[in-house]
C-alpha cells in the first residue's frame, strides 16, 4: 500500500516526496499534471526507487483520480498539489479556483468513495494549507490552529475555501482529513517567481532587487525540509480532524531578508561586479491587499508530534543561497530561457 502525495512535483511536495522515500522508506506514488512550476529534476533523487511512482494528471479529473486510486490502493493521501503564487492569483483568479477549489473536492469525493469500498481506520487524508488563510497580524501575536479565517487574496481565498471543504469532509463524511497551515517556504527547487530566488538571481545577474512597498513586510519562513518532515510526522501521528500550525519562528521583514542575503552573496562571490549586492535594491509599487506580518506560533504540533524545526534561518538560507548559486541553469530552464525576472515574488507553501 502506497502513498498518495498531490503536486509531489513541485516545491514542497517534492520534498515531501523525497523525505517519505528516501528517508522513511515509504512507498508513495506521485500525482502531478506538471504545470510551469513542476518539474521532473526535484524527484530525480528517487525516481529509479523501486518504490517511486509518477502519475501525470490533473487532480480537477475525476475518472484519472479513481483510477490511481483503484490501481495504487493508498493508505493514505498527502495533498499539495495548488496554484500557489499571490501575484498570479491577482491576474488570473480563474485557475486559482479551479485547482484550489475543485481540485480539492474532486479528491475528497474520489477519496470518499475509495474508502466506502475499502473502510479503514488507518487512513489520512493530509490537506496542506498556508498561513495567508489568516490574513494579516498586527505587531505582535501568532497565528494558531484557532485564528480566524480572513483571507485577503484570491490565493489565500482559494486555499481557505480548500480548507473549509477537507474540514467539512470530516464531519459530514468522515473522510479523516487533517489540516496543517505553514509559514513561508524556501529551499532548493523553488520556483524562480518567488521572493528568495529572484533576489538570488537577480543579485548574480546585476538585476534590480525588486521590494514591495517600504520592505517592512514581515515573515516567518520556514527550511523546506523541516516542513516536510513535520508532514511527516503528522501523515503518522496526527490526530483526524485536527489542524496543525507549522512554522519556523524565524521572523524578518523582507528588507531584512534581502540585506542576509546580499551579504550571503558578497560572502560567496568577492568578486562579483555587484558587489554590494544590496546595491541592487529597488522598491517598488507594493501590490494590492499586501498582507503586513504572518507568523505561526507552532506549539501545537510541537507538544503533540514532537516537531521542531532543524535550520535556523541562517543555516537554511546558506544551503539555499549556494543551491541557487550553484544552479542557474536549472533556473533558466525553469523560466524557459526567459530573462531573469524583474519583479518581487509573493510568498506562498
């Protein structure tokens, strides 16, 4: 019996991907239609595991869910697999609420149905959700499994709707959803639209630094391989029906960041043209319903799951920095050979 991991090709779900493989030995079959932010060089560490499958689909088609589901018997669904970019969202709305949306019922339905012909007690269904659902923090406070839901994007507006749904599976079906809400990510494989890597690659190509607004924009950001082990410990030891708050109690303003990182990079490239990198900084236009400060108070899962976070912010940065260093042409081949882009990324799990 596998595991079935939604978006497995994308940033976080592929390290979600490599952790159950590589590091606890599961069996996991990854479903993923392989949009602009997919790609198949995130899973080559495992894809000639014997106990790593892909299938490509689109979550939104029903008769290609049932069939992975008859054909794979999963104990288990952890599910990732979303339009993740606020910026984006802001443009096309649409697609937002088709894959976050309908994706999503699509696989409660599918998985409502699968466990009516095979009941089960084991069985979770992991739904992986953002912070932004909560909208904006003043000063002071953290977000918890029991703020209120005030999104203020068509992002965020989408994965609440997500999120609403897995939790009403619960109750009216009894599907065992469990809930887990992240601060931001970052790591290798991101996508080169969101916020660290385009300061990274703008930086090494003499690019402006894009920040919105004034920078004061706060964020806890959270090492990609720490949220996919405490997806791990949740997909085993979490409790249906419950939600869990992940983050990294690393908390910056994005001019803050940017400056870490622009040392980072004067450290590792002395002799850069660009250096100071922080040089480059250019603010910008900030973009409508911009949310001022996220942070997760992760207790929760802490006490219960025996989860902390591994990376410090300046270790993590430090492995992603170099990564990207070491990686600009898998960069462009992500971007299509298009030039670096010009513009902040949203900040998105």
């Amino acid at each position: 019996m596998t595991i079935i991991v939604t978006g497995g090709s994308g940033f976080i779900g592929s390290a979600v991907v490599r952790n159950l493989v590589a590091d606890q030995g599961e069996s996991v079959v990854n479903v993923d239609k392989l949009t602009y932010a997919g790609g198949t060089a995130a899973t080559a560490a495992v894809a000639n595991d014997p106990r790593y499958a892909f299938e490509q689909a689109d979550i939104c088609d029903r008769t290609a869910v049932d069939r992975i589901f008859a054909s794979y018997r999963p104990r288990a669904v952890v599910h990732l697999a979303a339009e993740s970019h606020v910026d984006r969202s802001i443009d096309r709305p649409a697609d937002f609420i088709e894959t976050n949306i309908l994706g999503t019922y699509t696989l409660l339905e599918a998985t409502r149905a699968y466990l009516a012909d095979h009941p089960t007690e084991d069985f979770r269904f992991v739904h992986v959700s953002t912070d932004e659902v909560f909208g904006a923090l003043g000063a002071e406070g953290l977000f918890t499994e029991d703020s209120p839901y005030r999104p203020t994007s068509p992002y965020s507006a989408s994965k609440a709707a997500s999120d609403h749904l897995a939790r009403a599976w619960h109750h009216t079906y009894a599907v065992p959803t469990i809930i887990t809400n992240c601060s931001n990510n970052y790591g290798p494989f991101q996508f080169p639209e969101k916020l660290i890597p385009v300061i990274v690659l703008n930086a090494l190509s003499g690019r402006p630094i894009p920040i919105y607004g004034a920078g004061t924009n706060v964020r806890d950001w959270l090492f990609v391989d720490d949220h996919a082990a405490a997806l791990g410990l949740v997909l085993r030891c979490g409790r249906a029906g419950e939600s869990y708050a992940i983050g990294g109690k690393n908390e910056r303003t994005n001019l803050e960041l940017v400056q870490e990182i622009c040392t980072l990079l004067d450290e590792l490239l002395p002799d850069s043209p660009y250096v100071p990198h922080v040089s480059l900084v250019s603010f910008v236009t900030d973009r409508p319903g911009h949310d001022r400060r996220y942070a997760i108070d992760a207790g929760k899962i802490e006490r219960e799951l025996g989860w902390v976070p591994s990376h410090t912010l300046a270790s993590g940065l430090r492995r992603t920095v170099e990564w990207y260093v070491d990686q600009t042409e898998w960069c462009m081949q992500a971007l299509g050979g298009e030039a670096m882009i010009a513009r902040q990324g949203a900040h998105g799990c």
